[in-house]
C-alpha cells in the first residue's frame, strides 16, 4: 500500500474515532493474511466469513511473510498486531514455544501438516509401510528432510518445488512425496492424489490466529465466530483441502500462548519450518571471549572455542548471505533461538548437523570439508548457548549426537 494513502487512511480512521467515539473502530475486523503463504485465498475468505459472522465491515492487510531478502521475523507480529491488524490469520504453530511477548494464539480452527502422498496402487499410511529402495521426494529445506535417519530403508529425493515432486511422482521418478498439505492443496489436480496425515517429528501443526493488546477483548467473538462457521460447514467448505479432514469439523480447544521472552522466530512451515525456525539476537564478534561468557548451563560442551570462532569466518562467508549475518535469517530460516530448538520437536544435534552438512550451502550442497561443516556447527551450537571446552568435536561425533537440540541462551 502507498505510504501517503496509509498515512491518509490512517487519519481518516481516527478522525472517525474522535467523531463517533469508537464506534467506527468496533464495527470493523481488520485481519492480516501473509500474501505469500498457499493459505492466503483461504484466509482471505475467511477474513470475509468471520466479519459477517460478527457482524461487522472487514480490512484484509496482506503482508509478505518471506520478508523478502531480508526475512520476516516473529517480533514483526507484535508490529502487526499492535498497529495493522486485530488478527493475523493462518499462523501455523505446532507447539506452545516461540511467540514473543504480547502476542497470544487463538484456539487451533484447523489442523494441518505435512502429508504422504504416495503413486497409484501405493496403499501405504506411513513411511515404515514404504518399500526398501522406495524413492521418496522431499523438497528442498523442510522437516522431512530429517527423516530419513529413521528409515534408511528408503532414499531420499530432494527437489525444489512442491510441483516438482508431484510431478516426480506422477512421472514414475520416485514412489512417493511428503509435502506440506496447504501447499499441495493449490496445486492442480491434487484431489486425484491419494494423501494421507503422516506421523513424523514436526509433521503435524495447527492454524492459529494471532492477537496484540488491542484485540484482547475480541478473542473471546472471533473463537464464537469460528465456532459457528464450524458448525454450519462454513469452516470446512473454506478450509478445503489445506486442512486435515478430521479438523474441519472438530472445534477447537482454546488457548493462550505468551511467550516470557521475546523471541525472534519466523513460523513458515511450508518454506523452512519448524526445522530452522527461530531468530534470535546477534553472536559476539569475539568468538573466544563470547564462549568464555556463556555458561551454558545444563549444556555439554562439544567443541573448543577455535572451532567456533574458525566457523564464525566461514558462516560469514558461506551461510551469512541466507541466513543472516546475526543468524537472524533472511531468505533461509534462523538457525538460532528457543523455537529453532524447541524440546517439542524433538530434534537431535544430529538432525542439525544431517541438514548442514548435506544442504548447505544453497548454491553448492556438500561442498565444504568436513571440517568447516563441524567448526560451522560449533558456532550454531555456541550462538544456541552450548559452551566451549577442551576437546575438538570431530564429524564422525556430531554426524551421531543424540544431544538433545536446546537453546540455553537468553
């Protein structure tokens, strides 16, 4: 929107205020719909559904979840929340980490996820039930690209788009796919393909609305507005077939989720998450003085501060220009933080390491040492609140951590 007609409408909106005593402002639903997410035709008639449900006029603000080169960060949604919008439509959150302070989740109105979708005459539920040697497309940074540690039986096929690995699959190419069912839900011809809720670490999340302050009192109207869509079919006939089939006609349990400290996380799950979702402040420049400061408590110490100032340089030069050079994100996800490593995903130092080593970087996968994988490794862990030690962590050692994966910063 152009700047001047904002700042127009802006003062039109409270000039409204001052006339009419809020009025104006109470008989409007203002809702934000990330434009660049497969959910945003969807939350756009939602938005719709849910003011006449109420009652009142609806203002759709679309926002770029991507945030472009320069990312989109959680505490964007304080931002959202407190001056564009009463509530951000179709957040996925798979548990109850990350969302800075102030901003609070609505009851789930839908459940969602990452889906199996496997080749005609393929009756597998689960990716257990799959061939040995079965070809399995993933795309390109998603959470089932961790998978496959737990079923080596299969081999992996990344790609770099959700129709790509349709396509893959239509083709013959590979056996089945694991996409992000919003996602698959605009390609074409996706209700011919056999889909089904696979049962995997981070597979399952819900579509939340998000809320500020100004929106507090309105909570309570817009879960009893879902609770009527939900009960005439509305939801359902909305949802489609981005939703799970079972959560289009189940109502949801309400809660509120705040999080103590503010944490700087992007939530895209159809892009990145929640395998590195997280933002969070920037390292120190001096690595060594940085892993002396660190206590780390409760945390191993896996590797020796060289390792991680060495891969301080190295990041910078090969991991900076997508991820940030604070580790804040960009174009790739943080790779820092207290949803980035949230215990409910269940993720193993391992499963990190798995995905640096054999995706990173972007334009070259796999092309570094191992060396520089295990020294950039140090520096993600260090950046997470893992403290330096004596002993230098080997490839061979990370490549089989079952270290659980946790930030102990601050």
């Amino acid at each position: 929107m152009n700047h001047r007609l904002l700042a127009s409408l802006t003062l039109a909106a409270s000039a409204a205020v001052l006339v009419h005593g809020g009025e104006a402002r109470a008989a409007e639903l203002s809702l934000c719909v990330d434009r660049a997410s497969p959910t945003a035709s969807l939350d756009t008639r939602l938005a719709e559904a849910l003011a006449a449900a109420e009652g009142k006029t609806v203002r759709v603000e679309r926002y770029d979840g991507t945030g472009g080169e320069r990312g989109y960060r959680l505490r964007s949604y304080v931002e959202l929340t407190a001056e564009r919008c009463d509530f951000v439509l179709g957040f996925p959150l798979a548990g109850e980490d990350g969302l800075p302070d102030g901003v609070h989740a609505t009851a789930a109105y839908a459940r969602t996820g990452f889906v199996l979708v496997t080749a005609a005459g393929v009756e597998a539920a689960t990716l257990d039930a799959l061939a040995a040697g079965t070809r399995v497309a993933v795309t390109f940074n998603t959470t089932p690209n961790l998978w496959f540690d737990r079923h080596p039986a299969l081999e992996r096929v990344i790609v770099e788009t959700d129709a790509e690995a349709v396509a893959a699959l239509r083709g013959g190419e590979v056996g089945a796919v694991v996409l992000w069912r919003p996602a698959l839900a605009t390609l074409a011809g996706a209700a011919s393909l056999r889909t089904v809720a696979i049962d995997e670490p981070g597979a399952r999340w819900s579509l939340v609305a998000l809320y500020g302050a100004r929106a507090a009192d309105q909570a309570a109207a817009f879960d009893a507005a879902i609770a009527r869509l939900r009960a005439d079919g509305a939801l359902a006939r909305i949802l489609g077939a981005a939703a799970e089939p079972s959560a289009r006609r189940q109502a949801g349990q309400r809660r509120t989720v705040t999080s103590r400290r503010r944490t700087d996380a992007a939530a895209n799950p159809h892009r990145d998450a929640p395998l590195l979702t997280a933002r969070a402040a920037a390292a120190k420049n001096d690595c060594a003085a940085d892993a002396k400061s660190k206590k780390g408590k409760g945390a191993p110490a896996l590797f020796t501060a060289e390792q991680a100032e060495l891969g301080k340089k190295t990041y910078e030069e090969k991991c900076a220009f997508c991820h940030a050079p604070d580790l804040n994100g960009r174009a790739g996800p943080a790779l820092r933080g207290k949803f980035f490593a949230a215990p409910s995903h269940g993720y193993k130092l391992r499963d990190i390491f798995k995905i640096v080593a054999e995706n990173m970087p972007a334009t070259a996968p796999g092309s570094l040492s191992h060396e520089e994988y295990v020294q950039i490794m140090a520096y993600i862990l260090l950046n997470n609140g893992y403290p330096a030690g004596d002993a230098a962590m080997t490839f061979e050692e990370i490549s089989r951590s079952k270290v659980p994966l946790r930030f102990y910063g601050e």
